[in-house]
C-alpha cells in the first residue's frame, strides 16, 4: 500500500516571477545583431502570464478493453493518436502492434489537455476489470487540477533609443517551462498516471518545440527593424506545475510584452502608439494590417474619454504565418469590459475566408478571458480548484463585438490563420487599458486589484 505525503514543494505563488528567474534552467540565444550606434537612454520593463488552464467545457473521456491477453483497444478524442499509442505501449509494457488507439470526437480537445491521460486511466481500469470494457471520464476538479497547463512565463524587455525616439537596441529575455510534454515524443511516457504506478516513470520536464515555430521562442523575435537586438530564451528545467501546450505557446506572452513595451516606448518618444509602430516597420503586409485595423477602428478620429480608451496590437504569428493587427475598445468602470474588437489579418490566399474569420475572431475572444480573468491558483502543496467558480472564464454577457477584415491575397502562399490573433488582443487590450486610465498593467490577468496596485 502506497502512503501519500504532502509537502511545500511548490513555490510562492506571489514571488513566482522570482522563482522562474532564478530556477534551475537551460538558455539558448536565439538571435543576436549588434546596435550600430550608442543609445541616448534605455529604457526596461518586465512582464509575466500565469500558468492557466485548456478549461475544455467537456471533459476529457476514453474507453478502453483488453479484447485478449496482451492486446489492447483505446477510444479516445486525443490529438496524436499514434503518439499516444507508442506511450501507452511503454507504460503497459506491450509492442506497438497489441494496441489499436482509434479517434473519437470528443467535446473539446486543443492543445495539450488530458484526452491523452484519461486514455491511460481507461487501460489500466479495464486491465483490473477482467475483460471488460471501461469507459473512464475525468471530474471537473481533475480537469482543472491534474492537466498538463499553459506554462507561466516571465519577459523582461529593453530598449536603448537614440535621440528621435527611436529602438537602436533591443534585448529580450524569457523565463518558462517547456511548452510540450505530449507523449510519444520521448524514451519515456510522459502521461499522468504512469508517474503513479506501483513502478513509477519519471516526471520528464516539458520541452519545447523546434523552431522555427519554437515554444517559449514563438514570437520572442519581433518583427520591427531595430538595428540591434538580442533574444535570450530561458527554459526552466524544475516543473513546480504540469505544463504542455496550450494554444499561440509562448507567443502569447511575448507579443503582449513586445507590444505593450512599444505602447510604452512611443508614449516616451512622445509619438503616437500607431506611427510609433510604423516608424519601426517596413514590412508591407505588416503595415498594411496595422493601418487597415486602426482605419476600420476610428484611431485617427479617437477622443480621449474618461474611462474608455483604445489600444493597438500586432503580430505576425511564429514570424512565418497570419499577420495580424487588432485594435481594442475597452470601458474601464468597477472592472475592465472589453466592448469592440476590430482586427484585421492576412493569410496569404484565404482558401476558406469564413473559416479564417472565424478562427481569428474564436482566438480574439478565448485571449479576452485570458487577459482579463484567467489564472491557476495554487499554493505551496496543490492546485486549489475545485469547479468554475475557482477558475473564472469570459461569461457571454462578457464577450466584445468583433469585427475581423480579411485582407485576402490571392497571390501569396497560404499560411493559414492558427493562433494569430491571441498575442496582438491582450496586448490591445493592455494598451487600451493605459489609454483608458494613465496605468499600465504589465501582469497577466488584468483585474481590477492589479490595476489599483499599478495606480498605487
């Protein structure tokens, strides 16, 4: 009989930052280019997202039955069906070949949750049940609690302008776990239960994918013309929390910290946030999604009113795919309501344009609940979620209108749209919010208590 033990083995959750800057780790520099001249000054900021959850509205299932000694079937809504096939080949100790994984739909599988976990949960409860088939679905509190999150993140970012206001140098740092621990990638299996076994797995720290997509890297290098840079990424090595994909990886955090720092670059230059942007940007499609977001917006007819503001964010995802620029509207009264969404991307040819305004406009809305709402709480022993209500999402009544213009180019290669979207709107929204308030927020979620701190 195995006898559980509880200790304080994870870190502070306020002093997180700190403890992902300072823990064991492994660093790669992904591009380095000197400046050609002296910056006048410099100027630095740090910010950070939480680890937070997949929050699938269905839960994770799978059915399982040994239909003979040493062969076994798996039904499963998993994303790798033939990855997941391999780990459960290493955990129950079996030949590939005595296991058939088949893929059923389920209710809500994206990034990294546990459809592949549950699978293992069902083999080992139907090889106990003696020929019968199991089927085994997750609780809500396991959901929550026990799937592998979207890993923390820290980005601390520099920039030494000459005199016109202009980056001459830019350094950015990134301090994450891995962002992938899906299974059949590695000697060992990396899901859930086989680190409980009476024989235990070792619990492998995530990794991140190669690039050019990268993990933690997504979107680290920006796309402006800045003469000298350097991008230094850290992948934290110790795993206080199970982390894995969960959608846009470390571009999320990296284009909101990009984005937000340039908002605050040009309001030290003394220039306007978008001619800022342009200032630093000769890709023609960049701009040209810039400029046609803040056209459809209003940004050259925008007012300042009390407690409304605008604000713009941009990326091109991963650097290789959808350009996308988004301008947010947000009402700042008890809390921060995000009232409108104009976006405007670029996919090379648009095979499908419904589909991809569709997919812009689904990640826009899933990154407002991250930047406003959403974090994993925990403290020095567990995860302490139990149902929703631990875990607040974007609610309807919540979710902004969204306009998304299509700028459809027949003659470009398609790219397709992916996550394009969730990086450019938190930072929108953050830059919206300062120009709402005169505060800027630089710590993911933005809530009401972190804005009265910024204000403080």
């Amino acid at each position: 009989m195995r006898t559980w033990e509880e200790r304080d083995t994870l870190p502070d959750r306020g002093a997180l930052a700190d403890w992902l800057r300072s823990a064991e780790r492994e660093t790669k520099v992904i591009e380095e280019r000197a400046a050609g001249s002296r910056p006048a000054r410099t100027l630095s900021a740090s910010f950070t997202r939480p680890y937070t959850a997949h929050a699938s509205i269905g839960l994770s299932c799978a059915i399982a039955h040994w239909t003979a000694p040493g062969a076994l079937a798996v039904w499963t809504h998993s994303q790798g069906i033939y990855n997941l096939r391999a780990d459960l080949a290493l955990t129950l100790k079996l030949p590939p070949a005595a296991i058939t994984v088949q893929h059923a739909e389920g209710a809500g599988c994206y990034g990294h949750n546990p459809a592949d976990d549950v699978a293992l949960d069902a083999a080992l409860l139907a090889r106990a049940a003696g020929g019968r088939p199991v089927r085994a679905q997750w609780s809500r509190a396991d959901e929550l609690a026990w799937e592998p999150h979207g890993p923390a993140m820290v980005v601390d970012v520099s920039a030494g302008l000459d005199a016109e206001g202009r980056v001459v140098q830019w350094v950015l740092e990134n301090f994450s776990n891995g962002h992938t621990s899906r299974p059949g990638r590695a000697d060992q299996p990396t899901l859930l239960a086989a680190r409980h076994l009476a024989e235990p797995f070792a619990a492998l720290p995530a990794v991140n994918p190669p690039m050019p997509g990268g993990g933690q890297e997504r979107n680290a290098v920006p796309l402006y013309d800045f003469p000298g840079r350097r991008i230094t990424c850290h992948r934290v090595l110790e795993m206080p929390l199970r982390t894995s994909a969960l959608r846009a990886l470390g571009a999320f955090a990296n284009v909101f910290a990009i984005e937000s720092f340039m908002d605050e670059l040009a309001a030290a230059a003394g220039k306007d946030p978008l001619e800022y942007r342009l200032m630093h940007l000769a890709d023609p499609r960049g701009r040209a999604v810039i400029e046609a977001a803040a056209k459809r917006a209003g940004w050259s007819g925008h007012r300042k009113a009390e407690g409304r503001g605008l604000g713009i964010g941009f990326a091109k995802y991963k650097n290789l795919g959808a350009y996308c620029a988004v301008v947010a509207e947000v009402e700042a009264e008890r809390e921060i309501r995000v009232r409108k969404l104009t976006i405007a991307a670029d996919v090379g040819l648009a095979v499908n344009p419904d589909g991809v305004a569709n997919q812009i406009e689904g990640g826009a809305v899933q990154a407002v609940s991250w930047t406003l709402k959403e974090a994993i709480p925990f403290d020095r022993r567990r995860v302490t979620i139990a149902a929703w209500e631990d875990y607040p999402i974007l609610r309807f009544p919540e979710v902004p209108a969204v306009e998304v213009e299509l700028l459809n180019r027949p003659e470009e290669r398609a790219v397709g749209a992916g996550e394009g979207a969730q990086g450019p709107t938190a930072a929108a929204i953050g830059n919206a919010v300062f120009d709402a308030l005169g505060v800027r927020v630089r710590d993911l979620p933005i809530t009401p208590e972190r804005i009265i701190a910024a204000m403080a």
